[in-house]
C-alpha cells in the first residue's frame, strides 16, 4: 500500500463526504509551485481542470491516482499557466483606503480624496471627498467610504425596483441590502429582494440585470423557462450582462 500513504501526504484534505473527497496539492512547472484543489466524486468518470478567481481546481474520479492527475495537469501545463495569468491580471489591488485610490461608482471611477475639515462625504463626480486627513485610520476611512457607497446603493436599487415594477406587473417589494460575499441578489417569497450593497460599483447595465433577474422571481420563485422568458421581456440581452457579472463581478467584491 505505499501508493496509499504517498497520496495521504501530498494530499491535504479539506472536505469530507460519503460521495465527495476534496484535497489540496501542488505541483511545480518551471520550477514555479502552483498549488490546486482537488476534487474526488464516485460519479465522476474523468479528469476535469477549472481555472477561474479561486486558482485551478481537478475533478477527478474516486480512484484517480496522484500519478495520473499529475500526467493530465502536465498535459494542459501551457493552458494552466495561461489561464492562471489571465485571472491574476484580472485580480484588483488589496484596497488600501488612502488617499488618491480609485474607488468605482457605477462602473466609473472616483477618486478618493481626503478633505480635512469637511463634515460630510461628497462626490463631485470624479472625486469622492471625505471629511478626514491623511492620518486617519485606514479602518475608519473604510467604515466612511462603505457607508457612503451603501447610501448610494440603496438610492440607486429603490430607483431601479420603481423603474421596473411596472413594466412586470409585481407588487413593489421591500428593499434590503445585503452583504453576501457569494451571491449579488435574492428574493423572499414574502416579497422581499435583497441586493448586495457592492453592485453599486457596477455598471448600471449589470445593476439593473440583478434587480430584473430578482423582480422577475416575484412572478416565478424558480428558474424554469418561464422565469428567463419574463428576464428577457424586459432584458433581451440579459445573457451577455449575466455573464459579464460572472467573469467580472469578482473585482467589485474586495470593500
Ligand atoms: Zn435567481
């Protein structure tokens, strides 16, 4: 049984269920170590790659031996390392709340800018101007800048929901923000939506995506096809902007 106790150390493991098994282990192209999450399932019959903002992660079959994950991660080695390099480029800076650092609004930038002695938070369009100097906790800067983008956010959602309540015929929900990490919307049956408060750094066209895709669940609490046909009523092209929020919505999730 060596094969057994070799897999058991390069394996860390993570996760734990009768039909799934997930692991973490690394492997070395060009003397660079890229580390990459492992995924055992007993319905899985082949080896599969995903690269996308969590890094590179393998399905494979129950039984796969280290060995054989190894030989296919070399095989694609060129395709991993490209892709790989393609989500890092893609990764926003760490916010580091200091002046002069570009924060988004609507998928425009605004530059925050430390105004000592002003009382309140302002924009002016290019420039969001918050009433502390430059030797301001970072942390309280935060706690300002975030609150000021929540303002916005529930603004700008409740005037969107009134914009688009007609036109589905539902009644008007009770607006909340959220702070999910993992999800931008969601609906209660009790017609309430949720919407998670860092949209607001997207572009209206993808806001507005959201809060259709939510309004629509107020007629249709699945996702069947009548649920996309009532987004489409409204949204021809909600594909391409659902897509966009998957491939590009992680940048606005940092604050
Ligand atoms: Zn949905």
């Amino acid at each position: 049984m060596p094969k057994k106790t070799k897999l058991r150390q390069l394996e860390l493991p993570l996760e734990f269920r009768a039909s799934e098994f997930v692991s973490h282990a690394h492997i070395a192209f060009d003397g660079r170590l890229i580390g990459y999450t492992i995924k055992r399932s007993r319905r899985r019959g082949s080896i599969t790659l995903t690269i996308d903002e969590r890094g590179l992660r393998v399905g494979v079959p129950w039984h796969a031996t280290h060995g054989a994950i190894e030989s296919e991660l070399r095989k694609h080695e060129t395709w991993i390392v490209r892709k790989l390099a393609q989500w890092e480029e893609r990764r926003a800076p760490p916010r580091r709340w200091q002046d002069g650092e570009a924060l988004m609004l609507l998928g425009e930038p605004l530059r925050l800018t430390l105004a000592p002695g002003l009382q309140a938070t302002v924009s002016d369009g290019e420039r969001l101007l918050v009433g502390m100097g430059a030797l301001s906790r970072s942390d309280d800067i935060a706690r300002t800048v975030i609150a000021w983008l929540r303002e916005q956010a529930l603004a700008c959602f409740r005037a969107r929901i009134a914009h688009y309540v007609p036109q589905l015929l539902v009644r008007p929900p009770e607006t909340r923000l959220s702070e999910a990490r993992t999800r931008w919307g969601s609906c209660h049956p009790a017609g309430r939506v949720h919407l998670n408060w860092r949209l607001i750094q997207m572009p209206l066209r993808l806001v507005d995506y959201v809060v259709v895709h939510e309004l629509s669940h107020l007629r249709e609490m699945n996702h069947s096809p009548r649920f996309w046909r009532t987004v489409a009523s409204i949204i021809p092209d909600y594909a391409a902007r659902r897509k966009e929020i998957r491939t590009e919505g992680h940048r606005y999730l940092l604050a």
